[in-house]
C-alpha cells in the first residue's frame, strides 16, 4: 500500500512539471488607514531583520483594549496630546522615531513625506477623533530616575502581573516558553545568572531587577526593553511579581 | 537510531517531499496589498510662537529635568519651559547656554551626567558618554540640530558676532584615568560654525588640546579671537588663539601654582569684566576669586579677594565696579567694591531652603539674578535681588538643578 502511495505520488510529481506553477495574483485593495493599521502591526517597518516588535507589541489602538499592562501608551487620541514620553518630546513624529530607534532597531527616522509615515499618521488619526484640533490629555509616563526596593509582595496575585507585564516579551517564567524573541532573557533564571552570587547579594538582585524593569535600555542601561513607568506596572504589583519570580 | 527506524525515516521524508510537490501544483495566489495615499496634512506642525513678556525673559538650563525653563524679567516669574535633549528617557543634562537674539537661536550643551539610579549597576564630569551641542530656535523652542562634542562638556559661550561657539570638556574622568600622562589627561575646547549645526550632518568641529579639566570659557570682546579658559587641573588660565588654534600659554593663578591633575586653587569660573580688561576666576579649591590683567597677562595677586565658601560663577555690574560673587557651603552671595580694594560692600547669607547651592549670578536690567542649584533632586530656584542690599525681590522655582542663564529680549 505504501510503495502504491509512493507510485502515485512519484506519478504526480513527474507530472509536476506540467502543473501551471506561477501563482495567480492577487491584488487586495486599502485606504491610507489600512495601510498604516498594516504598518503598525509590522516589525518589517523598521527596515532590518533583527527587529522582532511592531508598534502594536508596544501601544493598543484603544485604551483597555486587553488584560496585558504595556509599556507604551494607548495610541486613541494620540493627534491632540500637548506632548508624548512624559513631556520629554513635543513632535509626534520625532516620538515615534524614538520607539523606531531604540525598541526596533531602525538607523534612519522616518521623515514626515514618507509614504509609510504619512499612512501611520492616517491610521493614528483614524484613532484620533477630532484629529489634531481635538486637544487631549498627555499620557502619563513616570519614570524614576532613582529606583529603591518595592514592598513585598504576594506570589499568586503575581502571575497574573507577570502575564500582563512580562509574559509577551519574555515567556512563560523560569522556560521562556512562548517568549517573543529568543533573546529576551527567561526570568528570572537568566537575570540572575547575569548577576551571581557572591558578587551579588539578594537584595542587590532585587533591585538590579527593579531597575531593569524602570529603566529598561536607559539610564545607564543597555538593550531593547523599554521602561515601565509607573503608570504601566506600580511598585505594589512589581512587589508581586518579584514574590512570583521568588526574587 | 536503527535501520528500521531509519528506513521508515527515510520513506517518511520523501513522501513529505513529494506532497510538497503536489501542494506546489496548487499554488496559493500572491497577495499584493494596494492602497491609497494619504491625502491630508500629515504631522502638522503644531509648535506655536513663544510670546515674550515685553520686560524680558531670561532662559534658565535645568540640567537635571532637560528643560528650559523662561522667566519674566517683569513679574519674575517662569512662564514656559521645554523639554531639550536627545534621549527621550535618560538624562540628557543641558549644561549651559549661549544665545543669538538676533539670529533667533539658543545653543546648550548636553553633558549626559553619570546619575545615582540606586540600583547597584551604579555628577558632573564624570560622564563617559559623548556630549553634544544642540542648538534650538529661540521663537518656538523646537531643536534644530547637533553636533557631537567631547565627553562631559563644561561651558559652551558664543562670540559676540554669533560666528564662533565654542565648548570647553570638564572631563575628570580623563583626567583621573591618565594620571601622569599630561597629554593624555588635557582636555579640549571644540570650535563650531554655528551655522554648520542645522545641516543634517554637521561636520565635526575641530578640537584644541588645551589642559586638565577645562571648564569656564570667556572670549576676547570684540574678535573673539582669545579664549581665556579656567583649567580646573593645572591651577592655570589658558590664553587660546581660537584663529591659530592653539595655546598661547597658560597662566598660573598664583605664584607657583603648577598642579597636574591635583590642584590647589582649582579654577572653575571665568568671567570678563564689561571693559574686558579683567578677568574674575573663581578658584573653588582655595576658595577665593583671583584676577587676570588682560593687558599685561599677569595675575593681580594683591587683589585676590577669601570668599569663605567656595566660589561659583560671579557678575561685574554694568560700571564694573561691583563683583558679586556667589558661594557655596555657605550658601551666600557677596557684594565686592572691585574699585576700591575689594572692600565687601554686602554680604548676604541664605537660609537653608532659600537659595540652595548658588550657582551663577548676573545683573539683569535693575536686579541681581542669582540661579540656586538647590538639592539637585527638587526643582531649583532663580531669586531677583536689590543689588545694592542684596534683599530679596521675588523667587521663582525652575526645573532641577539649574545652572545657567541667558537673557533672551526685552530691553535691557
């Protein structure tokens, strides 16, 4: 029955040849927001291949649009906002070359003619009613310069932190199992490995983790992560997750 | 693996292969994505025109909050600031000022100082990231372009024909790091065309190797042809040729001084008076202002004024004849007679929380401007003085840890 099977198929494929190999094209037609709803859910949008993160890894469309607590700010209303990065940037094009530069790994800005700066603007505009007349408020975004330790917390309410904070980038915890690119360190196995002991005390972990976490790639730091304010993940439910890591 | 396994391994694999072959016989059509251009006015320009009081403002650098902060000349207070810098997160640190009223542009330099973060992966000059100079139009405050400097730039000042801005490196980490090794401990002083800065890729300036830990910068008036500069780490002022590049020589402070990394006066400041004849130079290590005859080029030791505190960047009124100098730890501000023998005409002691760690003073039309640097955590202060009593006028608060001022309209 096999070699049958395997006749067959070694029939079809002689045959294959004479299949009409070229597929059909198909063109799929979008407006201006389509096209910057398609660019925002792309890493290819950063131009390089060792970019795994879209602008939606970051930013939902809608305010409560999921469970997950991300580190970038709902995009609805983003045209009226007086200011992006917690007052530290005035223009809305230089705020996402910020997020293009430093998470994705873009060398060139995108400047203001491009055809894809100009659909992503449609697409945020389409999340923007009222447009850039409609003045709203800035999204708060806190980030200490100085970090110190968190209160304790509890283990089981930090899972579920872990799942809205961490769980996208890094995977399941102590496996990294589902983690969005393989570098993102499996925590908090990796993270701790990076700082032994006796080089490091326990609550020097700690707070190496918590500055990780506040800082992401700056202040010092290096690397793509991004910081979580304070608005995104509060000292209490960092307190829980670092019980869930038994940090 | 055994034969058996490896057998039906084998079979396995070709009939994979060959339903690939009979997939490929029924191709999946290419999807080619078509869409419309946007048709409206993408990222607007939303920046709108500073309106200036009719008084006058001043800019105020706050080193430590990346913004700049205005303050009206008239009510004294701050009524704007912006957000200045590169890095949208980390602490660019505006360090210092120069302005162009005319041509509409400010220009500061980002010094990127090493912060305690608290965590354990963890000041000024101790950066080991290169500096910039940015510059900023003076209408609406939006940045218009940079050029990257030496690490830990020091002061940043600009001819008065707008042509020549020049950056000085107060950088201590080379300093400490080749000790015993002068040519490798000296810092420099970059030069920029400043109309070189709003290209897209500005080219780099050139450097002068001038000495340890340069700080204070101050040009000859009118040419800017001299650059007279504080060298924090050889107790000395350095005469630059800014057109030969090069330095001309470099003048002890006082008698003897030779330090090489390990000074005994430490020159930090630097300011011409209106004349342009003398130099004041704050020596933050002997904690006294010393004076440089620009004519002879020979320090004027007789007129070496004790300040108690350590001094920071003082101002000649407009006659030169009063030299107020601010000092920390105390916290004060004197009133000196430059024309009569430095004879202390007032002395003004702050409380504690009422100018925190004074950093500069200037007159500023009929009041004395005292930036306080406060605790480098909460927002700093900018205190109007009577000049003459030194008592308080008005207080504003700014951003953290300011450090300069520039005035920016009004008349004077």
């Amino acid at each position: 029955m096999k070699r049958v099977l395997c006749t067959s198929l070694l029939g079809a494929a002689l045959l294959g040849p004479g299949c009409k190999g070229d597929p059909e094209t198909e063109v799929v037609h979008g407006t201006a927001v389509d096209h910057g709803k398609a660019l925002f859910e792309d890493p290819s949008i950063a131009n390089t291949s060792f970019n795994s993160y879209a602008c939606a890894s970051c930013h939902e469309p809608q305010a409560d649009d999921s469970e997950l607590a991300l580190p970038g700010a709902p995009m609805a209303g983003v045209l009226g906002r007086p200011d992006y990065w917690g007052g530290k940037e005035r223009e809305l094009l230089d705020a996402i070359d910020h997020c293009l530069y430093y998470f994705m790994l873009r060398d060139q800005p995108l400047a203001k003619d491009d055809e894809e700066a100009r659909a992503l603007y449609a697409y945020l505009e389409s999340l923007s009613p009222g447009g850039v007349d409609t003045p709203t408020d800035a999204a708060p975004f806190t980030v200490p310069v100085k970090v110190e330790d968190v209160p304790a917390g509890d283990a089981s309410a930090g899972a579920g932190a872990y799942a809205a904070a961490c769980a996208l980038c890094h995977g399941d915890a102590h496996t990294g199992s589902g983690r969005l690119v393989d570098r993102a360190p499996v925590l908090p196995e990796d993270s701790i490995a990076d700082h032994p002991s006796p080089g490091y005390s326990d609550a020097e972990r700690r707070l190496v983790f918590i500055e990780k976490v506040r800082h992401g790639g700056f202040l010092g730091y290096t690397g793509q992560m991004p910081p979580l304010s304070m608005e995104t993940l509060s000292d209490e439910d960092l307190g829980h997750v670092l019980a869930y890591l038994g940090l | 693996m055994s034969p058996a396994t490896n057998a039906a391994s084998r079979a396995a694999g070709a009939l994979l292969g060959l339903a690939a072959l009979l997939v490929a016989c029924s191709p999946e059509p290419n999807v080619v994505h078509e869409y419309d251009a946007y048709a409206g006015d993408a990222f607007p320009d939303r920046l709108q025109p500073v309106t200036y009081p009719a008084a006058g403002a001043i800019v105020v650098t706050d080193s430590y909050s990346d913004t700049l902060s205005l303050v009206d000349l008239g009510t004294g207070e701050r009524f704007a600031s912006f957000p200045v810098g590169r890095d949208p997160v980390s602490i660019d640190g505006p360090h210092h000022l120069a302005v162009n009223v005319a041509a509409r542009r400010l220009f500061t330099a980002l010094s990127y100082p090493v912060l305690a973060t608290g965590g354990p992966h963890a000041s000024h000059g101790s950066s080991v990231q290169a500096g910039y100079a940015q510059v900023l139009s003076l209408d609406d405050f939006r940045i218009l372009g940079q050029v990257r400097v030496d690490n830990n730039p020091g002061d940043i000042v600009l001819s008065e024909d707008g042509k020549r801005l020049v950056v000085s490196h107060f950088d201590l980490v080379r300093a400490l790091e080749n000790a015993g090794d002068l040519d490798k401990q000296r810092a420099t002083l970059a030069i920029i065309d400043p109309s070189t800065l709003e290209q897209p890729v500005p080219p780099a300036p050139p450097r002068i190797d001038v000495c340890i830990a340069p700080h204070a910068v101050a040009l000859s008036r009118p040419d800017a042809a001299r650059a007279y500069v504080a060298c924090n780490g050889e107790d000395s002022i350095a005469v630059v040729d800014l057109d030969a590049a090069k330095v001309l020589e470099r003048i002890p402070v006082a008698a003897g001084a030779s330090a090489q990394g390990n000074p005994q006066y430490g020159p930090y400041s630097a300011v011409l008076s209106p004349d342009g004849k003398t130099l004041a130079i704050g020596n933050q290590v002997s904690r006294d202002v010393s004076f440089l005859d620009i004519e002879t080029m020979a320090m004027m030791p007789e007129r070496t004024l004790s300040t108690q505190g350590t001094p920071f960047f003082p101002a000649w009124s407009a006659d030169g004849n009063t030299l107020y100098v601010t000092t920390q730890t105390p916290n004060a501000v004197l009133a000196i007679d430059f024309s009569a023998d430095n004879a202390e005409l007032e002395r003004r002691d702050f409380a504690a929380g009422e100018c925190d760690l004074p950093h500069v003073a200037e007159i500023q039309g009929d009041a004395l401007l005292v930036v306080c640097e406060g605790d480098h955590v909460a927002p700093g202060r900018v205190l109007f003085l009577e000049p003459d009593t030194l008592t308080t006028r008005h207080t504003t608060e700014v951003g953290v840890y300011p450090d300069a001022m520039a005035r920016v309209g009004g008349a004077r």
